[in-house]
C-alpha cells in the first residue's frame, strides 16, 4: 500500500510540473520577446494570401479534373455505341454485297435465256411470217371446213 501511494504521489508531482512549467516557459517568452515587426506581419499576410491563392487552385483543379473524368466518360460510352454502329453498319454491307451478289448471278441468268429466246425467235422469223400470212388470207377468204386438215394449218 506505501509503495501504491508513493507510485500516485510521484506520478501526480509529475503531472504537476509538465503543467507548471509550459506555463512558466510561455511567460518567459513573452516578457523577453519583442512585438513582430510590420515586415514580418506583412510576409505572413502575404504568405496567407499565396496559400489561399494555392488552396483555390487545388480546388479548380479538381473540379477541373472531374469535369474532365465525366467528359472522358462522356468519350467512352460514344466510342462504344460508334464501334457497336460500326460493326453492325459492316453486318450490314456485307448482307447488301452478298444480296447484290446474288442478283448480279440471277441476272447474268435471265440476260442468257433472253439472248437464248431471241435468237430462237430470229431463227423462226420466217416461219412466223409465213402463219401470220396464211391467217390473213385466211381471214379474208376461209377455206371450207372440209379441205382443212387440223395437223397440216400451214399447207391449208
């Protein structure tokens, strides 16, 4: 119990001279200091005035710098939906190509059977001018029905 209490008296005249003496020390500095000069109270008014200047900077600055995130965001999700656009404008082109493609073959097609009929036609022009006389003298003077064989019309 006496080695307790000398342990609480001691850390207690501790505790009273780290308060005593920080006051003592601050009086001693005030009584053998002098009053800042007006050089050093206009340096420290300047130096306050350059670190507000530099404080609103930093904060430009980084409302700059989220303005630019957000913009560069802004870029991104562009450049996605443009190359999504691209891609799919290129699906599409190659369906057109390939469509287009496909009609040109058709076509080539149907540019054959054409030459192909008129040719057939060309060949048969003679033939088809000799009907088309019978039918006429036919028409103004019909033959009986009984010399008209149906299987011969062209030597009726």
């Amino acid at each position: 119990m006496a080695n307790q209490l000398g342990t609480i008296l001691a850390v207690s005249a501790a505790l009273a001279g780290a308060v005593i003496l920080p006051v003592h020390a601050q009086d001693g500095l005030r009584g053998s200091a002098s009053p800042p000069a007006a050089s050093q109270i206009e340096e420290r008014d300047k130096s306050r005035a350059e670190l507000e200047a530099i404080e609103k900077s930093i904060r430009d600055n980084g409302e700059l710098r989220r303005k630019l995130d957000a913009e560069i965001e802004s870029v991104r999700a562009d450049r996605g939906r443009l190359n999504t656009s691209l891609i799919a404008t290129a699906d599409k082109l190659r369906a057109s190509e390939q469509r287009l493609g496909a009609l040109e073959l058709r076509l080539s097609t149907l540019e054959g059977s054409e030459r192909a009929i008129r040719d057939s036609l060309a060949s048969r022009r003679d033939l088809i001018a000799e009907v088309l006389a019978a039918l006429q003298r036919m028409g103004r003077k019909p033959p009986p029905a009984i010399f008209v064989r149906p299987e011969d019309i062209l030597a009726s």
